[in-house]
C-alpha cells in the first residue's frame, strides 16, 4: 500500500470502524466511547490535511465520496442479499 494521506486514512477508518462494532456491543458506555474514537479520528483528519498544505476542501470532498460509496454498498448488500 503506497504511503499516501488516502492509504493512512482507509487504515485508520478500518480500525475506527473496528473499535465501534466492538464498543457498540456495550449498552453502558459503548455509543461514548464510539462517539470519542470518531471524533478524534477527524480531529487528526483534519491535522493532518493543514500539514500537507492543500486545500481542505478538494481532501474532504474525496473522503465523503469515499464514504458514500461504502454506505451504498452496504445498503444494496442489506437490501438485496438478506432478504
């Protein structure tokens, strides 16, 4: 995998998204702490994207598309594959 903003950041969604499926199976505390692990990965998101020196909002675009993509696929799997 090239060392590249997009590499680091499809890494670190894998693993915020981890610690949520994990968390969320804890009715207690489990919805804070996934609301903390996503919010700090923004956080160091957006750090990272002043560090580079680019536009933030070409960077943000490029990571909602990706987000969408995955939500529609999840969605067209759950829909027509668990009926």
């Amino acid at each position: 995998m090239p060392d590249t903003f997009f590499a680091w950041f499809l890494v670190t969604e894998l693993h915020v998204w981890m610690i949520m499926i994990r968390y969320m199976a804890d009715e207690k505390d489990g919805k804070a702490i996934r609301n903390y692990a996503v919010a700090a990965m923004w956080q160091d998101t957006q750090a990272r994207i002043e560090n580079l020196g680019v536009s933030s909002i070409v960077i943000v675009l490029l990571i909602y598309y990706h987000i969408y993509i995955y939500i529609y696929i999840y969605i067209y799997i759950w829909v027509f594959h668990f009926k």
